[in-house]
C-alpha cells in the first residue's frame, strides 16, 4: 500500500470516528417532564456535574395545583448511572423570581435504559418536600407498539397521588 493510499485511509477514517462521537458517551436525548410534590412553585435548569448548563429545564406547578409542568424539548443528557446537577427556584405565586429560594443538587440518574429504534425519551425530574430531588430516565416505544410506561407518575394523568422518593 502505497504512502498516498495510508494516508487517504486515515483522513476516511478521521472522517468517519469525529461523525461517530458527537455526542459525550452514555448521553441519551430527551425531553424533560417535572413532577412537583412540595407546595411551592419550581422553576429549574440542568447542568453537567461541573455546572456547565445544558440551557434546558422546566417549570412546574405546586402539588396541591396539579404538580406538573409542561413536557420540554430536547436536550442531551446523562444517562443512567450519570450525575446531573439541578439548580431550581422555589417560591410562591407572587414572588418575583429573585424572592424564591435557590436549591442545588448532584443527583444520579436512575431508571432503564432507553429502547431501540422509534421511542420517546424522557428525564423526569420529581421534586419532593425538604428539597430533594430525583431524576429518572424513563423510555417508550413509539408507532403500533406503544405504550405507557408504568414510572410516570399519575399526576401526568390528572391524579393527585403522592408519590415519595425513591418509588
């Protein structure tokens, strides 16, 4: 093989493992759901373990008004076994932003793996009284086998069901 010939090979191959690794290793691509059971409004964001933020995060309602926020797209983040630090604001309805509390945690994710092939990924970020904070990878499958997972919480279904860490 000639000098030309290597070298034409290692530039394919340079190619090839740079398109390969875009993404850090173990970081799923997800949407964000919060389930909030304190009774004080959320405001949060997601930052790797060295507090560099992903500009991704959510709001969520108190528990006894419903506790959920809206479903966010989409972000990469770590996955199971990962630490992801959550910074989040909690407050009542009439403070201003700088008036609620500011909490930080490092937390591993937990949950299943995500699915092959067509499904939904979602990092659902619980918050709970005295300001704990859990974060869970949860996968569904999309198209003609669909299905909802069991780990969402029910108050995404309208139900007011406490939930505790660690269920």
């Amino acid at each position: 093989m000639s000098v030309k010939s290597i070298g034409t090979v290692c530039a394919l191959l340079i190619v090839l493992c740079g398109c390969a690794t875009g993404a850090p290793q173990g970081y799923v691509d997800v949407r964000a759901m919060a389930a909030n059971y304190t009774n004080k409004d959320v405001d949060y964001s997601f930052f790797d373990a060295s507090g560099k933020p992903f500009n991704f995060g959510g709001e969520a309602k108190p528990f006894p008004e419903g506790g959920t926020g809206g479903i966010e797209c989409c972000a990469l983040l770590p996955g199971i076994g990962q630490t992801l630090r959550v910074i989040w604001r909690e407050g009542d309805h009439n403070d201003s932003y700088d008036q609620m509390q500011s909490y930080r945690r490092d937390v591993t994710v937990i949950g299943t793996s995500p699915l092959q092939g067509d499904a939904y990924n979602y990092v659902i970020v619980r918050f709970f009284p005295e300001h704990r904070v859990e974060v869970e990878l949860v996968s569904e499958p999309n198209g003609p086998r669909a299905f909802r997972s069991p780990r969402l919480d029910k108050i995404f279904y309208g139900q007011r069901i406490m939930r505790h860490m660690g269920e």
